[in-house]
C-alpha cells in the first residue's frame, strides 16, 4: 500500500503504527524500484502503473528492502523485518500445475510493535 503514498506519509504511517499496543504486527506491502524486478513482472509493473495513474492513483513510491527498513527504524520501529514476494511465492505457490506466481515486484515489511 506504501507506493500510492508520499515518503513523508509511509513515514508517518509507520510511526502512526509504532504507537500500537505491545504486541501488535503491522504488515505493509512496497513495491521495489523497476530495476530490482525481474524483465517479465517489469511489464507487468509499468502496465499496472500506466493504469493507477489513469485513475487518479498513481504509484508515487518505490523502496529498496534495506531502504524501507532504514525508513520503519527511523519512525520508532525496532522489529523490523523484509519478507520478499519471491519467497512467498516459492513457498505458496509450489508445484502448480498453471505455474502461477505473484509478482517479484513486491514486498512486505513486517513490524512487531
């Protein structure tokens, strides 16, 4: 959900959610910068984008793993952790007869308050 927000408003979000209640697990998908993708999910990305933006919700953020790690750290985050969509999809989506996999273009931040 970060990549329809501004930098300032994913940090303001985050230390939104740093005042939780103990115990509380905040997870919040980003998408990673065009480069990081692999060339088949690029399209897809640059196609999905294309169409937010005709729609008036353009993706306006994209974040490296360690880039949206440092940005949790600094709103008053301290367990933090990067899930990559790679690794979902490798552990959900095994051994499909269809070969269906999520995309490679997004990630997920996962905070215990």
């Amino acid at each position: 959900m970060s990549h329809y927000l501004t930098r300032d408003a994913t940090a303001a979000t985050l230390r939104q959610a740093a005042g939780l209640a103990a115990g509380s697990t905040l997870a919040m998908t980003f998408l990673l910068p065009a480069e990081l993708i692999g060339e088949i999910d690029r399209a897809g990305l640059e196609t999905g984008g294309k169409g937010a933006e005709v729609s008036g919700t353009p993706f306006v953020s994209f974040y490296t793993p360690s880039e949206i790690l440092t940005l949790a750290g600094e709103s008053g985050l301290t367990q933090v952790r990067h899930v990559a969509g790679t690794s979902l999809g490798a552990r959900y989506f095994a051994d499909r007869a269809d070969s269906l996999r999520p995309s490679s273009g997004e990630d997920i931040l996962v905070a215990t308050i």
